[in-house]
C-alpha cells in the first residue's frame, strides 16, 4: 500500500495505491475502505480506480450499523497476510480475513463501539476475484477543513503555520503487509512532526513514513505535522446558482451567489490601513485575498458584479481566446475570519449549452456543476435550473450524487403556469466536482407563442374594458352636456 | 385630415402624445445617476425610507405600524410606526405587490429607485392640468415641459432619491388642481377628491402644512373680495371636514389638526365661511346695501375675535404653539440661536441668490410676468395662483429645501407668461394678413412703436403695416425666444447631470486619461461592518451616517437623522469632543463598540467630521454647558485649527485623535491635511481606549474599536502606558508623591 498525503493546499488530499490480495476460499466482488467518521464529515470526494485499466470503480457508502458483527472462528485458519472481507446477504454477516493468531472481531484494534466510529465505503470492483486473485486499484480522497491555522491568530504580516492530524497508517479494514505514507507539504519550513524512530525521511517539503510491516487492520498511530502554509484558506460556506433557460431570447442566465470566509489565521490586533500601505512586499506575501478571479464562458455578456448594497466597482473583464476573465477585488481585503458575500451574473447564447437531439426530441442542457473559483472549497452549493416555462418531461443526470434534488415551480415575468424548476444541493463540493450535469427536456414550439398570447390577451382584455366603460353613464341624472 | 381624425380630435392625440413625450423627458432626465453610477439609494434620509420599505415588504402593513425600531437610538429605540410618513413606503410597498402579483419579480430596490421618476411624470401632468385651467391646454403643455425639467424640482427627485418630496409634489399639484376644479365647479367631488389626494399627502410628507394653509388663506382672500359663494362653500367645506377627519388618521398626525396652531387657520376659515354661509341665506331674504357693510364689518370682527382666541388658547396650553422648525421660517436666525442641530442641516440654510437662477434659470424672470398676466384676468383661479407664488417664494427665500415648492409654481406663472407670447407672436391669422403687406416696409417702422400691450386683434388689425408684429421683428422675437427656451433645457440638463446626479454615498473622480474612477469608501466600510462585525453590536457615529449605518451596514445606531432627540444627539457630540476618559466612559454607558468617523484629509473630501466638528461642539454645548465649552476649540486668536496651533482641548478630543491617528506616519513624519490646508504637528497620537479596527482605502471612514475593560481593573490608561513601558515608573513615582501629600 502506498499513500501519498497532499497537504500543499488547503485541500487534503490523499492518493492510496493498494495491492491487494484474494486469500478467501471464494471470489469476492468488493472491497471496504474505512474513513473515520469525524473524517467522513469532511469527506468531498472518493474515487477509486483499477491501475492498469484506468478504469473507475463504484464506491458507495455502506451502512454498516445495520449489520451484524460474528465471529466465525471456523474459518480462521484459512487466512493469512492479505485481506478478505465478504458479506454474505442471506444472513447479513460479514466475515473478515485476518491474519493468524488474531481475535476476532477483526476490524477494530481495539473494541466493538469504534464500529459506529467508521464509515465504510464498499468499492465494488467490475468484476469477481478468485481466491488468490490480485488486483491493483488506486484510492483517491480528499477532504475540506482537516487544517487548523495554529497559532490562532497572527500579526497582519505575519505566516501562517498550519496543523496536520492524521494517521501514520493508511486506512484499511484488511491486514496490511507492507505500506508507505508519503506526506507532501508546501514548503521546507516545518515547525515540527510526528517522528517515529527509523520509519521517518525527510526529503525537503516531503516527509515519508515507513515502510512498514504487517499492520493489523485499522492501526493507528497519530501523525503530526506543524509547517508553514502562506496561502488564504477560502471557503465558500454557501454558493447558489441559478441558471435561467430562454427560448424565446435563446438566452442563457446564470448568476451565482457567493458567501465566502477566509478561514485562515485570525488577525493578532486589528487592520491597520497604515500598515498596508507602507509594506508593499509583505502585503503580497500575506495570507489576505484582495483579488479573486473567475473564467466564464467565453460568450458570456452583460457581466455584473454586485453585492447586497450596490455594485462593487474594482472589476475587470478580460476576453481570451476561449474564455472571459473576470478579476474583482472584493470591498475590502479578506484577513483570516473575515467574511465577504457577493453575486455575479452573466448572459452566454444558449446554444452554447444546450443543444436539440433531433433523435429523441429532445432538448439537452450540458453545463458544469459549478464554474471554477480557484484555491476554495464550498460547503454548500444550491444549483437552481429553471427551464422555459411549458418544459416537460425532465431529466437530470449528474456525474456524482447530490444530496437532495427537488423540483418546483418558478413564476417570473410574464409567465402564465410557471417554469420547471430543479433545485440540486450538494455539501462539501470541491472545485474538482466542476463537471457537467445534464438536464434532458422536451418543449413544444407552441410553448414559444404562450407569452405573445399571455400578453394581447391582457390588452384585448384592457380594451374591452374601456369600450364598455366609456358607453356607460355614472352620473345621477341626466348630464347636460351630453345630448 | 390626419389619420382620418377631425381637428378636436388631432389636438387631443397631439395633447397626448406630447404629454407622454414630456413625461419620457422627464422620467429620462432623472436617470444620470443611474447610467453613470448604478441603480442605487441615494443620500441619507432615502436609506431610512429605503430600510422601512423593505420592513413593509417582508412583514405586513399592520406590523410596519406597529413597527418599534429597536436597532436605531439605542438604548431609547424609535417607534417607527408612529413617527413617521408612511405615504412613500405604502406607495412603493403597493407597486411591489401588484407587480408581485402580476409575476413581475421586481426588485424592491430598483422600485424605490425609480418611484421619484416616476412620479416627476405624473407631477408634469398634473402641471399641465393645473395650468389648463389657469390660461389653455397649450400652456399646460409648457408647465409640463417646464416642471418636467426645471432643476428645483429634479434636485429633489433623481433616480435613487427615494424622499418624501418626490412623490409629495405630485401630490401637491394634484391636491391643488382638483382643489381649482372643485372651486370652479362648486363640485363636492371635486372637493372629496381634493381631500382624498390632500390625506395622501398628508401621509407622504410634512409639507402638507402647505395646503391646509394656502387653501384657507386662498378662501380667506376670496371672502375678502366679496367673491364667497355657494360653490367656494361646497368646495372648501368637504374638503375641510373629510380631509382633516382623513389626515387624523394617520398616527404621527393624530389630533395635531385640532390642536395646533399650523392648522388653526383652516379650521377659523372653516367657522367663517359657515357664518358667511348662514348670513347669506339670511341676506337672501332681506337684501339691501348696508347689510353688505355690516356683514364685511362682521366677518372681519370675527376673524380677529377667533385669532385672538387662538392666541389666548395657545397661551393656557390648549392649543400647541408653533414649533422650532416653523420660527425658523419667520425669523432665519431664531434656529441658529436656539436650535442648533436645525441650522446645523446645510439644506435649512436661507437661500443664496444665485440659486434662484441655477434652479430656475429663465422662469424666475418669467415668474413676475405670469403674475401680472395673472392679475390681469383675476378670476378665483388666478388669486390662487397669485398667493401660492407670493408664500413659496417667500418660504423659498428662507429655506434651501423649500425651494422645491416654488418650482412648481413658478413653472406654472412661466407657462403662462411664455403661451401668453407665443399665442399673440404666432397667431396664423396675424401671419396670413402680415405676408400681403410689403415687407421693407415694416423693417423701418419697427423702431417707431413701443411694445404694444398684449393683444387685443381690433388694434392688431388696423396696425396692419407699422410695428413690431411685422413678420421679420415678429420672426426675431420668436427666434429670440426659441433660443432663451433651448438654453433653458441646456442648462437644465447641464445642472442635472452635474450638481444633482450624483448619489454622494459614491464619490467620483476621473484617472488622468479620464476615465472615470469610483471612490467607494463608505459602502467599503459599512459593508465591512455588515460582514464582519456582531450583529448586535452598536456602532456610534455622527447622526449624519445613522440612517446609512442603519441600512447599508445594519447595525445599531446611537442617533440618526431622524434627531427626535436632541439630547441624545448631544451626547454623541460630547462623546466626540471630549477627551478619551470621558468619552469612554460614555461609550461604555451606551454600549458602544465601534466608532466610525470621517475623515476627508487624505483625499480632500471637504464633508468630513472635523469640518462638522464644530455643529457637534455647539449641539453638544447646548445641553452640557459645563462640560463642553465652543471656546475651547477655538485658538486665542480665534481660528479653528488642526496644526501646531490646534488647542490642548482639541487634540484631546476624540474625535481629532480618531481622525489623525497613525496619519502622520503614513507620510513618514508629518502629516498633510488636505482638507483644511495644515500641517499636522508631527506629535504622535496616542489612543489607549480605543484601537483602529478598519480604515477604508482612502482613509474617509475609519472605524475604531472601543476597547473592553482592563482585565487588572486599571484604567485603559494606565494599561496602555504599562505597555508602552514609559511611564510606568514615572507614574509610580507621582502617586507616591500624591499619598505622601495626602
């Protein structure tokens, strides 16, 4: 097993190439990957796929608490040094490998209770092993909110030292022959880590732990890290998008609502404006954002940037080759614990993104989940579709699952029944979940003559009204003036 | 034949198509501010309108009414419901919600924007009523035009000035149109009507003093001329009753129209005309010449028994007498001297002579005319016309702000006076005759006649030949007139675009190349504080900012702009113009935890709280006379300064430490400040209560922190100078001397 830590951002992220082994006397079609749960929580991504092939297996989250844990000693014999796990579905039992000598149960070190502590994810491979078999597949995962800034706080200049706990060992239910954990930091400056004796190399910015030899399933030992990173850590606790489908304008709106914290070191004493000016050169090394920048889509048009009380004057759109580039300074530069909430929107030509399959009838929206903010995680991202009005028969597919989709109805301008709204939400999204979603829809061309009917049909009404109006009399008695 | 119409009916598509038009312009002219900036509130009193608004939106009307404002005069709170006029916030509420219903999602924002706007449209049109029943529908169309781009009027109601006045005015025009119909007609519709659009003035603005004054005193006048009748009774009497009984509704009026001295005169006006009413009935049954003596006599006994009662009444407490703001208008020095925080308001100063013109430009030559024109026909109209002028120039001479109320009135006068000219000078008649006549002719006889007055056509047509009518003088006439008329939209344009468009919560300046660069300081800070401060916590500033403060950064004020409470307000300034000790001290009592203060030296912003200092000393003085003192501030020579030469009290003060602190090094020694022309001696300043918390990027507002209690229950001082580590043996030393003397 090979681990490899990446601690260069504010992302952690953690690669494990495992090698594993079939020594059960049946073939077994997956494999269970353990996460802590106070990991899990943070958990934005797990990916697995086969070495060789490049290929991706299924990873779903096995919930494990509904099972119940024996021990099978009569096949404790059969096992020795790699792994096995089964569940068999008649009984709901799992029976684990183990390696010789050992007790059962085998996926604690230490008691039952830590059950409720891990979450397993069950891999399923594309095909069955048999006994014996070896399969090589790489584990990927990557995790917001693991790094704590310590010292808390920090001068306005100051850097940025960043705490790292985790586990020496790599995660695994199974025994482990042989395994390496390979942590990658941003810089040579660290300030202390975990040292075990002759399993440590420290090789400038990477710190590699190991090898080591035959761990029980689930081992841990704490691993440490203390070391400098000079970067602002954004998060972005809540983004909404709403995305607006025209026909009739062949328009498509999209506007994106930001709450963003600086989740870095705190500031010591107060902002001093003072300070910022005179130190040009410590304010370009300070962890503080002043500027952030956006691609949108190359024909995007009428590019706003707002916040709740006006437009924010200090950005600037750039077109490229194959995309816009928006840069905007927020208000005020953003120190560790500071806040800042914006929105942006654009217009881009619908048929950029959605396109007729002639074939079905059907209309298709291709568009990625999120456009790409750089160096930031979003706690909570809202993807709001809203689809012409009279759209029907959708269907939304995305790359990955999203915690709740609903549907609804939205009214906006001069609509009659109302568009079809999608409403996805997501938690814990990386910038690597910035793949496209696609919604399928049918929509009749009559749909197109809705809001012209809508319309005259309100003025025929208005002057009708007034026809009838104006051939009535009010007054009391006879006016004079008319005869 | 246009349009297969008769002539009737192409007057009246043109009428309508040049009165949309006129309101295009005028909604058009509004809109500088919204092209060059954004769609934003502009200024101080629209951000509370704006703030209420949304309340309205997002609760209900009932809960608006009953609204207690407890993040604004903190600790005291503001019962909003019951202080304020809720007409423009019930007005766009309204508009929002049909527009809601009607699934158009407008933004509550942009409808607040463009309510004044809006409404200079409907101002225009009833412009054009109200002067089609003065003279014609043709100088209607002029005061429409005028009023639509008069710059008195525009100052008061460009996109983003979400304000009382902007709809307040359309509703004054209107109240006075349909008050000139009804009394021409003698109709009680009109006169319902009258009080109908006379309450919802009422709930849109103070100003409705205005009409419950000008309306009597237009019947008081009428009464004099022996023009009372049945149709002035008819008019004046529904209105009266069904407009007071209305206005009472409303809470922050209440029981004033009974118990104060402003609305007293509508009320004697009231007795009057019934009396007269009575003894007309009683004449038409025994008429004769002397009873006419009698009955004037009486009416004018009466008048003077009922003023001398109301006096009397005043007097014993029964009837409230005037108040500040209402001396201030007979005698402009009373506020200064009694009521600083009045005069304090730039827009209450009296009126500098130039701004007639820069309102006005042309019309306030022209007004004059319309008045003699008016005079010369004198029907009950007329006279109304005739006083309106008369009280709002006068009230326009006393006050910046009433200038508004002129406006109206001098574009109607204008209208008047230009159709007046146009009407003799383009007469097709007169032209058809002209062109048979031999034109060298009338070019030397031109110099021989003095303007002939006015125009009646029998003297028209035997000066056929001589005289200016010729064609060519009456051409340089006309010529000479269109010029004046496109000046006058030039200038006001001009005016518009730059004196009155700017949101001033936005500075703008240019780059060298000249492209515009946006000083956006204060929305930097508030929403700084909006973000990144507790939501509970309180920020002290001058009440200027109180109503920005409230709805950019929505955080607890101490004052704002409403100052229903000048104490409090004085105790801010006393705050800001004592020293650290004192202030803090005050500060903690008012839970204080930020302080913001601006400060224009960096940049040159003339507006700053320094050069405000001064208003908050003498408010402050007014209600703690011992403690702060005017002179102290001043030199010995008696200048204000910030330099070397500023006084000890001055720089102790807070306010001058929270503006210039950490200045001089940021220019490496001494600073320059750029406002006020000085050099800062070069003497570091030093705060100990309170520490700078965000300074915006052009150093215009900086917010400090007030520092909580020391944790050994020293004193801030003695905390800061312990750290600083100078003092502390110094100290030690005194305060032994101290206990050995004691």
């Amino acid at each position: 097993m090979h681990r490899t830590i990446d601690l260069t951002s504010s992302i952690v992220r953690e690669t494990t190439s495992f090698a594993a082994q079939n020594i059960y006397n049946e073939s077994i079609g997956e494999y269970y990957y353990p996460i802590p749960k106070e990991w899990d929580e943070h958990l934005s991504f797990i990916e697995v796929k086969e070495r060789k092939t490049e290929q991706y297996f299924e990873v779903e989250k096995a919930d494990f608490n509904s099972l119940k844990w024996v021990a099978s000693s009569k096949l404790s014999d059969q096992f020795e040094n790699t792994f096995v796990m089964h569940i068999s579905n008649e009984t709901n039992e799992i029976i684990c490998g183990k390696p010789k000598n050992f007790k059962w149960p085998l996926l604690h070190t230490s008691s039952m209770n830590n059950c409720s502590q891990i979450q397993y994810y069950k891999i399923s491979f594309n095909r069955r092993l048999d006994p014996e078999d070896k399969i090589k597949f790489t584990v990927t995962t990557a995790f917001t909110h693991m790094l704590t800034p310590y010292p808390k706080e920090i001068a306005q200049t100051g850097r940025q030292n960043m705490l790292f706990r985790g586990n020496q060992y790599g995660n695994s239910a199974y025994y482990t022959a042989q395994q390496k954990t390979v942590v990658k930091l941003p810089s040579v400056v660290i300030i202390s880590y975990s040292q075990p004796t002759g399993f440590i190399t420290n090789n400038r910015n990477m710190l590699e732990y190991g090898l080591f030899d035959g761990k029980e399933p689930n081992s841990y030992e704490e691993l440490k890290i203390h070391y400098e990173l000079q970067q602002s850590i954004l998060t972005v606790k809540g983004l909404r998008r709403d995305l607006e489908i025209s026909h009739w304008g062949g328009n498509l709106a999209i506007e994106e609502h930001f709450n963003l914290t600086q989740e870095g070191a705190r500031l010591k004493d107060n902002f001093s404006r003072l300070e910022y000016h005179k130190n040009v050169y410590a304010r370009q090394s300070s962890i503080m954002t002043r500027e952030l920048s956006l691609s949108l889509p190359v024909h995007a048009s009428n590019v706003y940037y707002r916040d709740e009380i006006g437009n924010v004057s200090t950005s600037h759109l750039r077109y490229e080759q194959d995309k816009a580039v928006l840069e905007f300074k927020p208000r005020y530069p953003l120190f560790g614990g500071w806040n800042y909430t914006w929105y942006y929107g654009y217009n881009v030509p619908a048929g950029d993104f959605v396109r007729y399959h002639s074939e079905s009838g059907r209309y298709i929206l291709n568009i990625p989940f999120i456009n790409v903010l750089p160096r930031v995680t979003y706690d909570k991202v809202q993807v709001r579709i809203i689809l012409p009005e009279g759209a029907s028969n959708v269907k939304v597919e995305t790359p990955f699952p999203v915690d709740k989709e609903s549907h609804a109805v939205h009214k906006t301008y001069l609509d009659t029944i109302g568009r079809y709204l999608i409403v996805l939400d997501k938690f814990n999204v990386l910038n690597d979940h910035a793949k496209n979603i696609q919604v399928s829809y049918t929509y009749s061309s009559f749909e197109l003559l809705r809001k012209p009917l809508a319309v005259s049909t309100c003025i025929l009404g208005a002057f009708l009204l007034s026809m009838i109006y104006s051939r009535m009399e009010f007054g009391i008695g006879k006016s004079e003036k008319k005869s | 034949m246009v349009l297969g119409l008769d002539v009737q009916n192409q007057a009246a598509l043109l009428k309508v198509v040049i009165l949309g038009l006129i309101s295009f312009v005028a909604i058009a002219s509004r809109l500088f501010s919204i092209i060059r900036f954004e769609s934003v509130i502009h200024e101080f009193d629209p951000w509370f309108n704006y703030r209420a608004t949304r309340y309205l939106v997002s609760t209900s009307f009932y809960e608006f009414w009953n609204w207690f404002d407890e993040r604004s005069w903190y600790p005291l709170g503001r019962v909003v419901g019951g202080t304020v006029f809720p007409g423009l916030m019930v007005t766009s509420a309204t508009i929002y919600n049909i527009l809601h219903a009607l699934n158009f999602p407008v933004d509550i924002r942009n409808i607040c924007v463009l309510l004044a706007p809006a409404f200079s449209a409907f101002t225009a049109i009833s412009a054009y009523l109200l002067t089609a029943e003065i003279k014609d529908s043709s100088a209607g169309l002029l005061a429409a035009a005028f009023i639509g781009i008069a710059p008195g009027y525009i100052s008061r109601s460009v996109a983003g000035s979400y304000d009382n006045e902007g709809i307040a005015i359309f509703l004054l025009m209107f109240t006075f149109y349909l008050w000139i119909k009804g009394l021409k007609e003698g109709s009680a519709f009109y006169g319902a009507l009258t009080a109908l659009f006379y309450f919802y003035m009422v709930a849109a603005w103070g100003g409705y003093v205005f009409i419950i004054n000008l309306i009597p005193l237009h019947a008081f006048v009428l009464i004099l001329m022996g023009r009372f009748s049945s149709r002035l009774y008819v008019a004046y009497s529904s209105f009266y009753v069904l407009g007071t009984l209305m206005s009472m509704q409303i809470p922050f009026v209440g029981f004033q129209p009974t118990r104060t001295s402003e609305h007293m005169a509508a009320l004697g006006i009231f007795g009057i005309l019934q009396i007269i009413a009575f003894v007309e009935l009683v004449r038409s049954h025994l008429a004769s010449k002397q009873f006419q003596i009698l009955f004037k006599s009486f009416i004018v006994f009466s008048f003077f028994t009922m003023f001398f009662a109301l006096v009397l009444l005043t007097l014993g407490g029964y009837i409230a007498p005037w108040t500040g703001r209402f001396y201030s208008l007979w005698d402009t020095g009373y506020a200064k001297k009694y009521i600083p925080i009045i005069a304090s308001v730039s827009e209450h100063q009296p009126t500098a002579w130039p701004s007639f013109f820069f309102d006005l430009e042309m019309l306030i030559f022209l007004f004059p005319v319309g008045i003699y024109l008016c005079f010369r026909e004198l029907r009950d109209e007329h006279v109304f016309v005739i006083l309106y002028g008369i009280t709002a120039s006068y009230f326009a001479g006393v006050m910046v702000r009433l200038m508004l109320t002129l406006t109206p009135i001098v574009c109607v006068t204008a209208a008047v006076a230009v159709s007046h000219l146009l009407d003799l000078y383009l007469d097709i008649n007169n032209l058809e005759t002209e062109r048979s006549v031999d034109k060298s002719e009338s070019d030397n006889k031109g110099k021989h006649k003095k303007l002939k007055e006015g125009g009646s056509r029998s003297s028209l047509n035997q000066s056929k030949i001589f005289g200016i009518r010729s064609f060519d003088t009456r051409a340089t006439v006309l010529i000479f007139f269109y010029f004046f008329l496109i000046i006058f939209v030039w200038h006001c344009t001009w005016v518009t675009s730059n004196a009155y468009s700017s949101p001033s919560i936005v500075l703008a300046s240019s780059h060298p190349d000249g492209s515009q660069f946006i000083i956006d300081d204060f929305r930097e800070a508030y929403y700084w504080l909006r973000k990144n401060t507790d939501y509970n916590s309180k920020v002290m500033s001058w009440w200027d900012y109180g109503y920005q403060i409230a709805g950019m950064a929505d955080r607890t004020t101490l004052v704002d702009n409403n100052t229903w409470n000048n104490t409090h307000i004085a105790t801010v300034g006393k705050a800001m113009a004592s020293s650290e000790g004192v202030a803090y001290q005050i500060m903690r009592r008012h839970d204080v935890s930020y302080v913001l203060v601006i400060f224009g030296g960096l940049l040159g912003y003339s507006g700053d709280d320094i050069n405000k200092f001064l208003w908050m000393i003498r408010i402050a003085e007014g209600v703690y006379p011992d403690e702060v003192k005017e002179g102290n501030f001043f030199t010995p020579r008696g200048e204000y300064r910030v330099d070397d030469e500023a006084t000890p009290t001055m720089r102790n003060s807070i306010m001058y430490k929270m503006s210039y602190h950490n200045y001089n090094e940021l220019f490496g020694g001494q600073g320059q400040d750029r406002v006020r022309g000085a050099r800062l001696s070069s003497e570091k300043i030093k705060l100990s209560t309170l520490e700078e918390a965000y300074t915006t990027e052009n150093w215009i507002v900086r917010i400090y922190k007030v520092k909580e209690l020391d944790n050994l229950g020293r004193s801030l001082e003695q905390a800061a100078a312990f750290n600083s580590g100078k003092k502390r043996r110094r100290s030690k030393i005194k305060s032994t001397r101290n206990s050995k003397n004691g």
